[in-house]
C-alpha cells in the first residue's frame, strides 16, 4: 500500500516539474529562436535599406579608352567595395556597395525574374546563385528561410531604384526599377539553435533523473513514519483485542458456568461471580488506559499547572509502595532534594510516578534493589529510578515506550499489566514539556531518567 503511495506521490511530482521543466525550456528555446531571427532579419532590411547608391555621368564624347581599359584589366576596387559596368553607349556606372560582413550576397532581378546583377562576398558557383534566387522567386515570401547545398539560407526581398545624377544641373533620373535579393547564410544560426535544443533536452533529462532519485529518497523518508504509525495502529489493534480476549474469555466461561447450574445459590456460586468481577474490572483498566493515551497523544486531555513541592510527592508516592515492596522483599534506597517547587499538573505527576515505581517493583528479580534519586539541575528537576533485575536488550531498549511492549515475552501472562504504563508514561511526559528515556544493562539494572522543567 505504501509502495503504491509513494509511487503515486513520485508520478505527481515527477509530472508536475517535468512540465515546469518543459515550459521553462520551450520559452527559453522560442526566445533564443526569435531573437536570432530578429537579429538576422535586422541584418537583412538595414542592408537592404543602404546598398545601391547610383552615380550615372554621361560622358558621350569622352568614353576615355584609358578609364575603359583600366576598368576591364584591374576589375572592381575591392577595397572600396566598388563595382562598375559600362551601360548605354558611352555611359559609366558605378556602383558603390556596402554589403557589410554579415550579407552574404545579393541580386538585383528585373519584373520578369531576371537577374540583372548579382554581388558576392563568397565564392560559389553562379548555378548556385540562380538557383537561390529561383527559390526566393518560387516562394513567394518577402522573407524566409530554404536549405541549398546542405546550408541554410535566408532572404529579404524589397523593391529598389536605380537613380541616374545627370550633368547640367539635371534633376536625377530614375532609370531603371528592380527587385533586390538579399541572402544571408544563417547555417550556424541553426547549428547554434540545434545545439541549444540538444542542450536543453540532455539537461532536462539528467536534471530529471537526478531529480527522481532525490524525491525517491525523500517520498521514502516521508512515508516512513506514516507506514510506522500504519504499522504500530496495526499491532495496537491487534494487541488490543488479544488483550481485551482474555477477560472476555474469563466473563464468558463463568457465564457458561452460572448458566449451567441455575438451581445453585447466589452463595454457592459466588466464586464465578468473582471471577467475572476480576474480568471485568481487567477490560475496565485496560479500556481506561487506552483512553488514556488517546487523550494524551491528541492532546484532549488539559493541564492543570499550579506550584507544589515535587519532592514531598515523590516521597509519598513512594511511601505508598512501601507495603508492596515488604512483601517481596525489596530493597528501597532514595536520594530526594527537599523542596523542589514545579508549576505542573499535580495529578498527572502523581500518575507518573506510579507508574514509574509500579514498573521497577514489577521487573525487579527477588531481593533485588531499587534505587530512587530526585535532584535540581538548573532549571530542571531530574529523576531517577532505578531497579536490579534482568535488564533490557540493546535491540529491545527502543521500544519500551512502544504500547503493548513488554521486554521478556515469557512473562506476559505471569506478570500483571498489559505493557501499556510507560507508553502512558511517555505521554504525560511529553504533554508536560519534559523527557524521559531508558537505560539498561543486560542482568544488571534498569535505570529511567525523568527531566522536568521547573
């Protein structure tokens, strides 16, 4: 049951921050994803924006075979970015261009999808530049994204103008009307967000895993004093209703005996009735300690604090013991601090001393000796009760306060109680702010220790 529980427990928690985890990574991939689209796009439209500007001089009678020459043999001036064709009949066109590192290329097509120029900072075959601008064409997109050559492209696509400055003081001239194709090569944009993705997910499933484990330890160590407190509920029920089976059987035997024998006078018959009243009055003190304990450990039970002397208590209650330990011949030798004042609950401190000395004259072996200290420590008052006897294991010491328990399995039934004193003891004494605890060595002594603060 409690496995089921805890797995229960681990599928709701594993599923809870796995979708945290899941929404978390998505937003940080779609973040990262947009940002770099917008940071390429950006790049595309600012170059878009500043990359032809015309100067067109019409020089029909001074061509210049030397300009021409010059033109043809030493190709564009690199390092200006200039690229310059001859159009019209003695006309000079120079382009000045500013690319920037980030354009790849770019074309100029006319309206029919011909590409009039084209300007490229890398080397690539010219099928290839064709071939993208078909696919730009083709898409029908002013801004996208295709794969060419195993590379990843992207594109902006805007009208633009060529404008002619004319001599004479001419106005300028528009003299052609084009569509510019820039291209961007964003392949490692995309191996940077395909990074990212297996980043993502190989930490997410490693953050996962060690996350599972972690709340498996805890769902365990969480579980386990609920599956204990199940466990002990368990072995009280059953405790309970052994116990509760001897004095019934008792009540129904001589039940079945008076039943028997009706013609028998009351007098005659008086040993069955007695036997009756010792069961009865057995289930009564049982019922009554298990009411006990239930009020204590739900707190119902409420105390009443005043000042008293713990020291005269003490003294009388265990004057009270003195016949009982006469005759089985005990040896009593007490330590008790005169007038020590504690604001408690009187009757409960009562309670607890009964049954502390009721516990060492129950399990102290014939002529053995019981010893009783009461001293102040601080703000503390410290008792001490100690008894010669058979003693308690190591194993079994932590369970002496446990309901039910008895430390010698053999004397259930010969020694008087049903195990339940020092449970009631424990709980008086954890509802009145204080500690108790046990120690025993095996054949030597039982020694409990009671701290109370003042």
């Amino acid at each position: 049951m409690f496995k089921k529980l805890r797995n229960k427990f681990l599928l709701i928690n594993m599923s809870v921050i796995s979708l945290v985890m899941l929404g978390a990574f998505t937003i940080i991939y779609i973040m990262t994803y947009n940002n770099i689209q917008n940071e390429n796009k950006k790049k595309l439209d600012a170059q878009t924006e500043k990359l032809v500007t015309i100067q067109r001089e019409i020089k029909r009678k001074e061509i210049g075979s030397e300009l021409k020459n010059n033109i043809e043999e030493n190709g564009p001036t690199e390092s200006k970015k200039e690229i310059t064709n001859i159009i019209g009949e003695g006309g000079i066109v120079t382009q000045k261009i500013s690319l920037g590192d980030s354009v790849s290329f770019s074309v100029e097509v006319d309206s029919n999808g011909n590409v009039i120029e084209g300007h490229s900072f890398i080397s690539m075959p010219t099928e290839t530049f064709k071939k993208a601008t078909e696919i730009a064409l083709e898409n029908k997109k002013n801004f996208s994204t295709f794969t060419l050559d195993g590379k990843k492209w992207q594109y902006v696509i805007k009208p633009s103008e060529i404008i002619a400055n004319q001599t004479n003081d001419l106005p300028p001239q528009i003299i052609n009307k084009v569509t510019l194709i820039n291209f961007l090569d964003v392949t490692e944009s995309h191996k940077a967000l395909f990074k990212l993705l297996t980043t993502l997910i190989s930490v997410g499933l490693i953050t996962l895993f060690a996350i599972y484990f972690i709340s498996r330890y805890f769902a365990n160590r969480a579980i386990e004093p609920i599956a204990e407190a199940w466990k002990k509920q368990n072995q009280f029920v059953a405790d309970a209703s052994h116990e509760l089976k001897t004095p019934l059987a008792i009540i129904n035997a001589n039940y079945d005996v008076l039943m028997a024998n009706q013609d028998e006078t009351i007098e005659n018959q008086q040993k069955w009735f007695n036997h009756i009243r010792v069961g009865s009055d057995r289930m009564t003190k049982l019922i009554n300690n298990l009411l006990t304990l239930t009020k204590m450990e739900e707190a119902i039970d409420e105390v009443d604090c005043k000042m008293f002397d713990l020291s005269k208590e003490v003294y009388e209650v265990m004057m009270s013991m003195e016949t009982v330990l006469k005759d089985k011949e005990l040896t009593l030798n007490h330590a008790i601090e005169s007038n020590i004042m504690i604001e408690s609950d009187l009757e409960k401190i009562k309670q607890l001393m009964i049954i502390l000395f009721d516990n060492a004259v129950k399990y102290t072996n014939e002529h053995g000796k019981i010893e009783v200290n009461l001293i102040k420590v601080k703000r503390h008052a410290k008792f001490t009760i100690k008894n010669s006897g058979k003693g308690i294991s190591a194993e079994d010491l932590p369970k002496v306060f446990d309901r039910f328990y008895r430390s010698d399995p053999s004397r259930v039934h010969k020694t008087e109680g049903y195990g339940l004193g020092l449970s009631i003891a424990q709980s008086i004494t954890n509802r009145l702010g204080g500690t108790i605890s046990a120690s025993s060595i095996e054949n030597e002594y039982t020694e409990f220790t009671l701290l109370l603060e003042l």
